[in-house]
C-alpha cells in the first residue's frame, strides 16, 4: 500500500493540467498521476490532427459558454475564474508560444502537439509528480478519512483524489457504486455518412456558407460545409452533430438533412433566379455558376433540379425555376450513419452535472472527490473548446486540492 496526499486519475490534459497546478501551489505534497495503459497524453497527441488546439480566442465568459450544448450554464462562473486569456498566459509563462488563426483557434506555434506534451511532462518533472503507467483503476473506497485506490499492481491511498478520464465506462460504474449518477454517453463531434449522386462525385467541394436542418426537429445549423468521400464534413456538420448528439443517437444516425446552400429562402431564391433567367438568357445554366459556389456543385444542382445540360436560361419555365430554386435553398440528403472526425472523439454524457460544485469541481456527495474534463457531462462544438473545460475544470480543482486543511 503505498500513501499519497493527492491521487489524479487519468493521463490526459485534464489530469496533468490538474496535477501541475496542485503542485504549484503547494510543491510540499506528493501526487501521483495513474494512467490505466502504457502511455500519457494520447488524445493530446492526436489532438487537432496533430497540432493541439489549446484553446479558442473568445476572452469573454458568456460568449464562451456558447459553445458547449452541455455544461453551458455551469461553466459560466468557472470561466469568470479561468478561462482563454489565462490558458494562454499559462502556457506562454512555460515557454509555449501560441498563435491565433483566422478563425479564432490557438495553436502551439510549433504546429505540433508534442510541444504540448513536452510541456506537461517537464513540467511534472520538475514538480516531482509521479506518473504511474499501467494502472488501471479497480475499485474506490473511502475509509476514515482516506480514499484508497486498488489497481493491479499495487492499492494507492490518498486524502484527494480527481478523477479525469473521460468516458470510461468502468470508472463510471465505481462512481456509481459511491452514488453518482451518470448520462449514458452518446458520440458527439462527428461527420454524416450520405450515398447521393448530388455529392458522390465531387469530394473536396467546399460550400462556405450553408443552412443545415434536420427534417422534424428544430436542430440546425450553418457554416461552411465539405463534401467528402463518405458524405458531409466541416464545422457546419459539427456543430450540429454536437448540438444534436443525443436526438441523432435515438434516430440511430438516420434522418433526412435538408441543406440550404445559399443560405436563402426559396422565394426569394426564385425571385432572382427569374432575373437571371432574364439577365443572362444565352448562357447555358449548367455552364454559369451562381450564388458564388463552386462550378462542381453548382453542376450537380442543376442536374439534381432534372435540367438538361444544353438548357440556357430563356429556355428555362418556371416549374424548372422553382425546381432549382429548390436544390439551391432546401435540398434534402438522406443521412445513413456517422463517422469519427479526424482521430478524435468525443461524447456527450459523464457525471450528472447537478451532483458537482462547480466553485471547486468537488462532488457534492463526497468529500475531496473532484473531477475535470469530458468525465463530467459537458461537451463543446470542434475549436478547443473541449480542452478549455478541461483547463478550467482543472486549475479550479487545484487549488483546492492544494489546501492541505480544506474540506467540505
């Protein structure tokens, strides 16, 4: 049996975020990280297709809780305590420099999430944070006082411990045996698989500002939108998959997704597709690309509105603009499964949200229990928000972790 003051559960950026803090704030205790394989930090690694998205740079609180279809309201006091602004100087103090692109996300200037990983482990290095491999939780007691931790190479006490591994199913059961309830996780995050001619030939099209809906519901969506091998993709996509993740899992990821490809309505559409048919009479309309979307596209729209190809416009009635304008504003795509964005993966679902104080992340259930990251039921829309909660989540658990006489 061997004794720690503070025991982190969990080898990712949540664990280690949390561990690092800890020992800052009081370099007196002895913390371990215990991670169930062989090795730490490999979500970061994959993060971001292999960049790290640290971070996304939107510097004010309620703003920022926009992102999260879970968890929005309960972050909103954590973000008043740390959030963008303070992950970033964090990093920078340690030698990380960050970069901001165009669409708000913050990378490590090296492009590369090892520098991250770097990063961490000097960091537990230096703080003498242990980080136990191949320990692999099998039960949790709390017994006078003390939180003991068996795994199979050795039974771990502690007075803290934080759990941060995600969604771990069998870490989830051992919360529940300590009377924690839990959301049946669901993927969140991911792209729509869909067989349709429209699309089938012309992968790597980009529509840049679409309307999503999914038919019966009121889920929608907007953004750009890629045309991939499989079927759609792009923060569009992503953002309804997200906000959508448990009503598309109770329709088994089968529902009819209508795409406005211009972002109009169909009246209006029609209405100018009249003067076009006006304006530009001896032009082909298949030849004569319109609303700015690419020629590939614009080629299948027509095709998808059943007008032949040496068709020019003054040829054009009116069931044929109607047609079109239909494929432009309301085209409906049968959407058959899903499929895992890039190598990441995230979910929807974790502790229920109401059993955790969220000034410190503790459990209300049970003393120096806290957690950080996706094993609470928040998640967030693609862009480094998802790391965010785990920054957050993090550092305010550490400093109550690191107060030796705290306690609830």
């Amino acid at each position: 049996m061997t004794n720690y003051d503070v025991l982190i559960v969990g080898g990712g950026a949540a664990g280690f975020f949390s561990a690092i803090n800890t020992a800052q704030r009081n370099p007196a205790l002895k913390i371990a990280i215990l991670e169930r394989g062989n090795t730490v930090l490999s979500k970061v690694k994959i993060s971001g297709g292999g960049r790290c998205n640290v971070t996304h740079a939107e510097f004010e609180p309620k703003p920022l809780t926009l992102h999260y279809p879970r968890g929005q309201k309960e972050l909103l006091g954590p973000f008043h305590t740390f959030m963008t602004g303070d992950t970033m100087e964090w990093f920078e103090k340690r030698g990380v420099d960050l970069v901001i692109e165009a669409d708000g996300r913050v990378f490590p200037k090296s492009n590369s999430s090892q520098t991250i990983i770097d990063c961490f482990l000097s960091e537990a290095h230096t703080y003498k944070i242990d980080i136990l491999l191949n320990h692999s939780v099998q039960d949790i007691e709390h017994e006078n006082g003390q939180w003991k931790l068996a795994t199979p190479k050795d039974t771990l006490c502690a007075k803290k411990v934080m759990i941060a591994t995600g969604s771990n199913h069998k870490i989830w059961k051992l919360l529940q045996k300590l009377g924690h309830h839990t959301t049946t996780p669901v993927p969140s995050l991911f792209t729509f698989t869909i067989s349709d001619p429209r699309i089938k030939s012309i992968p790597g099209v980009v529509a840049k500002n679409v309307t999503l809906s999914v038919n019966n519901s009121s889920l929608t969506s907007s953004g750009p939108l890629l045309i991939t091998h499989s079927g759609v993709s792009a923060p569009s996509v992503l953002k309804l998959s997200a906000y959508g993740a448990l009503e598309l899992a109770k329709r088994n990821y089968n529902f009819d997704l209508k795409i406005n490809f211009i972002s109009k309505e169909l009246t209006e559409c029609v209405e100018e597709l009249g003067i076009f048919k006006t304006t530009l009479s001896k032009k082909y309309v298949h030849k004569h690309t319109l609303y700015d979307l690419p020629k590939r596209l614009w080629e299948q729209l027509v095709k998808g509105a059943e007008l032949p190809d040496e068709i020019k416009w003054a040829e054009v009635n009116h069931k044929q603009l109607h047609q079109l304008g239909l494929q432009l504003t309301s085209a409906v795509f049968k959407v058959t499964g899903k499929s895992t964005f890039k190598e990441e993966f995230v979910t929807a679902g974790g502790i229920d949200l109401k059993e955790i104080n969220f000034k410190t992340f503790e459990s209300k259930l049970h003393s120096n229990l806290f957690f950080a990251g996706e094993i609470l039921n928040i998640d967030a829309v693609t862009g480094g928000f998802n790391f965010q909660n785990a920054w957050t989540g993090g550092f305010i658990a550490s400093q109550h972790m690191s107060n030796e006489n705290n306690g609830t």
